[in-house]
C-alpha cells in the first residue's frame, strides 16, 4: 500500500462509481473527496483553498459539464492534474477534453484497478517536479530541466540552462568568466572555450528569459571587471 496521502477529489454524479474508486484509492493510501456535481465540486476546490493534488472528472454532470469545471479549474490552477472520465469514445470528444486541459482521458466503462495506476503515474509524473526553484515568476524544475516564466515554457539549450542554473543557485556572489568556463563547462581551456562564450550565453539568457519577464532583466548583473552574478532585486 502506497502512503501517500495526496488528495484527490472525485467528482461523478454516479454514486456507485464514487464509491468503487474511492475504496480502491484509499486502499493507496489517498485522501479522497467527493461532489456529485460541478457546483459542489468548485464549491468544494474553493472551501479546501484549492488544496486536491488531483481532480477526476466526469464528463456528463447534471449541472455544468465536465468541460466547463475542467476549463475552469486549469484556468485558476494550471499544473493541477485532471483525469477525465467519459462515456464519450469519439477522437473529437477525447480531442476536446484534452483542449479543455484535461491530462488524461478514460472511457467509461474501465477497471478502477487502471484508474489507480493512471492516477498514481499523473502524481509521480507532476509531482517528481517538486523540487522546483522559483524566483519570483521564474521556476526551474531541476530533475526535468524545465523552465518556465510566467506560466511560458523557456526552451534553453543545455548550456544555457546550466549556466543559469548555477548563477541562481549561487546567487549574489559574483563570477569571473573565467569560474564560469570552469564550473559550467567544466573547461579552462582557452584554446576550447574563451569569455566570449559566458558573454553570449548571458546574452542569450536574458534575451530568453526576459522576454517574457521585463521586471526580471537586472536580475542578471554584470559587473564590469569583475563578471556576472544572480541578484533579485
């Protein structure tokens, strides 16, 4: 039995698929809450303050469908993983939840054995990126190598990425190009690498970074003489 103790919060008009999924999820180690219907399931996100690791979701709901509390759920809380469930098979339907920002869709009926596997596979894919950076609107997520400004993703090479990485890691602490060849690319050789390149790929951070980002532009300093460092200001 996993002991995980993430919170899901089922959400199906059909009492007897509640009751089925919630023994197999607590039998994991879950804690699972329950809404009949859309209202109660934004009543429920809101009096919890938004605290579920995850949401299942049926697709037909006597009052607002499953799209519609999909939508709105994403639109408050984007990196929430949301599992849809659905009697709708057809290519279009799984289309148009996936748009709405569901992450992964199940077509009714299905084994609530499979549904726990899909659940746990959602929590150990989202929640690995636990060991987030985050400065300010930027966020790094180590073990992936993701980072994102302001909700954007930021597609760095892999230099560019460990240069930022080590200067946010070290931060208000000023580094030669010369360290920085060293400590990124692992390299002092000049006839391999010189300062231009630490220059270029600060360039190209700040261009990266901040074009999503204004107010994080001084962020990255240079000091003349001396080198770069990482300072929020």
């Amino acid at each position: 039995m996993m002991t995980n103790h993430r919170r899901v919060l089922l959400v199906d008009d059909e009492t007897r698929i509640r009751t089925i999924l919630r023994m197999y999820l607590e039998l994991e180690g879950f804690i699972v809450e329950e809404a009949p219907s859309g209202i109660e399931a934004i009543q429920r996100y809101w009096e919890n303050h938004a605290n579920y690791d995850l949401i299942v979701l049926d697709w037909l709901l006597p009052d607002m469908n499953g799209i519609e509390v999909c939508k709105y759920m994403k639109q408050r809380q984007p990196d929430i993983p949301i599992l849809m469930l659905s009697g709708r098979s057809e290519e279009r339907d799984r289309i148009e939840g996936f748009e709405a920002g569901a992450d992964d869709y199940v077509i009714k009926p299905f084994s609530p054995r499979e549904i726990v596997l899909r659940i746990q596979n959602m929590i150990t894919r989202v929640y690995s990126l636990n060991n987030a950076i985050m400065i300010g609107e930027i966020v790094l997520y180590p073990s992936a190598r993701r980072v994102m400004v302001k909700q954007n993703e930021v597609h760095l090479t892999p230099k560019e990425y460990d240069l930022l990485y080590f200067l946010i890691t070290h931060q208000e602490k000023v580094y030669s190009r010369e360290v920085l060849l060293t400590e990124v690319w692992k390299s002092s050789h000049r006839e391999i690498y010189d300062t231009r390149t630490v220059d270029t790929h600060i360039k190209r951070l700040r261009d990266k970074l901040f074009s999503y980002y204004p107010e994080g532009n001084g962020w990255i300093r240079t000091l003349w003489g001396h080198g770069y460092m990482f300072k929020k200001i």
